[in-house]
C-alpha cells in the first residue's frame, strides 16, 4: 500500500475516532504502541529509554506543514538532540528515508514506522505534524501540530534540562 494510500486510511480513521468526541483530544498518557524501524523489527513501549522526557513526532512525509515543522527541528538539532525523538510516518522505507535526508539531516532522530496507522491511531493526533512530549512518567506534557508552536515544545525541552 503506498504511503498516500495509509495516509488517507490513517486520517478516515482518525474523522471516524473523534466525530463523536468534542474537540481534540491528544492521547494524555503514553499508550502502547507497536512501529517498525528501518530494518523492518518492532519498536515498542519497552524500547524507550527510562526516565527522560520523549518526543514522538507523527509526519506525513507530503505534508508542507510537516516538512516546515522537521526542518524546523534540524535547525535546532543541538536542543533537540538532548531528549529522545522518534518520528513516525505511514510512508514506505524509501520515502521516509528520502524525507528525513532532506528535511532533518542533522536530527538524532529515530525514523519509524507505521504502515497502517494501527499503532498511530491510539495517539489521537488532531493534524499533522502531531509532536506529543511526554514526561518521563509517560504523562503528555505538551502537545503542538503546528510548525508555528514549535517553540512549545523548545521551551518545554529547556525547562526540562535547565538550559
């Protein structure tokens, strides 16, 4: 299935989700998922390192507001390089790949994914790009899906490591 494809299944399945829930509603805990990394092996709960903040960006890898977002996020590679960051996409390999090369070239990132949004979809995600910072304690500390909020997310990484 292309990536295309899994975007509209993903986002199908997110209008049918929350039509019947008042406003957005971003997963407040981190919840159990299951997505691929770049050969193909499962990446899970159990993967995330322990007691650090965690920074779980969903991309659509034809998104212009996605691609502003992590180009963003490479320029301030250093800042986002002090939590762990996972970007995840319904895109296949290649075109994950070719969107972190040119989009997020200097990012100590993660790239995973998530080829039918089955894992994606218990996030809750309003648009895209979705970034959720969860605490170390799994609990949401800050969502944004817009480029233009990024600094949200910034000034919660800072505070978090008293930069």
């Amino acid at each position: 299935m292309g990536h295309v494809t899994a975007s509209i299944i993903f986002f199908l399945g997110i209008t049918l989700q929350t039509s019947a829930q008042p406003g957005p509603n971003p997963a407040t805990t981190l919840p159990d998922f299951t997505f691929l990394d770049a050969g193909g092996k499962q990446f899970t709960n159990a993967n995330l390192p322990r007691n650090t903040a965690t920074l779980i960006v969903f991309v659509d890898v034809d998104c212009d507001h996605c691609q502003l977002a992590v180009r963003r996020m490479n320029d301030s590679a250093a800042l986002f390089a002090k939590i762990p960051l996972y970007m995840v996409s319904v895109a296949d390999q290649p075109s994950l790949q070719a969107f972190a090369r040119k989009y997020g070239p200097r990012l100590k990132a993660q790239w995973l994914r998530d080829p039918n949004a089955a894992s994606m979809v218990r996030f809750r995600p309003v648009r895209y790009p979705a970034m959720f910072l969860y605490s170390p304690d799994q609990r949401l500390l800050d969502y944004e899906d817009n480029a233009e909020t990024l600094f949200r997310i910034e000034r919660n990484i800072r505070a978090s490591h008293r930069l």
